[in-house]
C-alpha cells in the first residue's frame, strides 16, 4: 500500500433518519468483505455506529471524544470488531459535550484530520485503505471535523420530499468547506436509501434527483428492508445478519461501485 493510499470518506446528511448510520456500517463492511482494509470512525454522539457493530457502551474504553479532545492519539481508540479487516473508533454520549469544550480550542475545525495524520505516521504509512466517518445528523463542528478530514462525501438520501430541501443544505456546505477548510473535499456520491419501486414518490425523487445531480448519483439504491432494520438489534451489520437479503445484496453492490470511482479518480502525480 503507498503512502497516498488511504481514501476518508465522510458519510453524511444533517437530516436524521436518512440511513446514514445504517450506510455506514454496511458500506464499511461491504469493503472489508472484499479485500479492505477498513476503519469506521463513530463521529456520532448517539454511538449508533459503535452499537451495530456490536461494541456495547461498557465496553468503549476510549472514544472518538477522547481523541478530539486531545487526551489520547486515534490508534488508542480503535478497536477490533467480529469483520475481519474492519476497525472501529467508538463514540460515546459524552461526545455531545465536544462540541462546547472545543469552541475555543485551537485548530477546532482540524482535530480528526490532525488525529488522522498521526495515525498514518505512526503507523509508518497508511494502515488501512478507505476511513469512513459516521457523521451526527446536524451540521457541528463534529461535522465540520469530519468533513475537514475527508476528501469525499457521501450523502444518503431517503427518498421522500422532504429529503431534497435538506441535500441543497448538505451540498451548500460542502461548498463553504471547499472554499474556506478543505480545498480537496468533493462529492464521492449520493445513495438513494429506503427505496421502494411501489411507491410513486419514491420514483419522482429518485428521477428529480437523477436528472439535476446525474452521475453523482449511485445506480445502487438501498431498499426498504425489514432485516437491515432488524440487523442493529443483534448488533451485526446486516451483511452478517442476512447476507442474501436484498439491503445486503445492496450494500454489495455499492461497494463495488464506491471503488470504481475511486479507481477512475484522476491519480496525483
């Protein structure tokens, strides 16, 4: 693995309830499935992340807190999980309080990406392929954190109306990071999330959304499924708890399609 390897992706969208967490989980455990090397970072205060991967709240000794708040270096959280070639650096309900300890703390905005840093370097490199950050649903400074760090969003997108007023908010602050924080940020993509071909509003999101954004758009859509909602309670990812289901089957197929654009990325001389 070279140096410029590792690919950050920040999966976020300031609505909650879009499948966000849900997308991270599985994605990060679709690219371990073939070949990976893969660390989710729970940037989420509600530790939803940490919670389907099957990491109990007792069990989080240090937490993504910790790390931006200086107390310790980012490899000091990350923890092994039951998917092979899958880490984790857990959050916990005190990362709520980070948002205020870090106001007026210096770099703010570049605490994950400095904590990323050092993990590379100490390392001697990258030590894994792809980081994935699941974002909290608003747009904090956790949020800003996460998308510093990043060289590409991922946006999941519900497929309902009121979904579309908040992307043209996501899309605008990614805007304002690329101008102001992050120079490289851009748009891996958008996965449209709790699909359901039944449903006409289902399809006239999907077909707006298609037309005015194009091939940002994933071809993968994520179903509406009973067994990726029933997946988190058992604490596995869906693809443990029933690889042939159809939001599973998904999830496979958005991981292919998250690194061949990455592969089709222009490469840095």
């Amino acid at each position: 693995m070279t140096a410029s390897s590792l690919r950050i992706l920040a999966i976020a969208n300031q609505k909650g309830g879009v499948g966000k967490t849900t997308t991270a989980i599985n994605l990060a455990t679709a690219l371990a499935a073939v070949g990976e090397q893969v660390l989710l970072i729970d940037l989420d205060p509600q530790g939803n992340a940490s919670t389907g991967l099957g990491i109990r709240a007792a069990d989080r000794g240090v937490t993504t807190y910790d790390v931006l708040g200086g107390d310790y270096r980012l490899e000091a959280a990350v923890t092994d999980t039951d998917i092979p070639g899958l880490t984790l650096a857990p959050a916990g309900v005190d990362l709520a309080g980070a948002e205020i300890e870090l106001i007026d703390a210096d770099r703010r905005h570049y605490r994950l990406a400095d904590a990323i840093d050092e993990y590379r370097q100490s390392a001697g490199g990258d030590p894994v392929s792809y980081v994935l950050i699941d974002c909290p649903p608003s747009l904090s400074l956790l949020t800003v954190n996460a998308l510093a760090a990043s060289d590409a969003v991922i946006i999941p997108l519900q497929c309902e109306f009121f979904a579309l007023e908040g992307l043209s908010q996501i899309l605008r602050t990614i805007d304002t990071i690329r101008e102001r924080i992050n120079s490289r940020l851009e748009l891996q993509g958008i996965v449209l999330t709790m699909h359901d071909r039944r449903n006409n509003l289902t399809n006239q999101v999907e077909d707006d959304v298609r037309a005015h954004l194009k091939d940002k758009v994933y071809n993968t859509v994520i179903p509406r499924n009973v067994r990726i909602s029933e997946a988190p309670s058992h604490g596995k990812p869906a693809l443990l708890y029933d690889l042939k289901c159809p939001g599973s089957q998904a999830y496979i197929q958005l991981a292919s399609e998250v690194i061949q654009r990455e592969r089709a990325r222009p490469q840095a001389a």
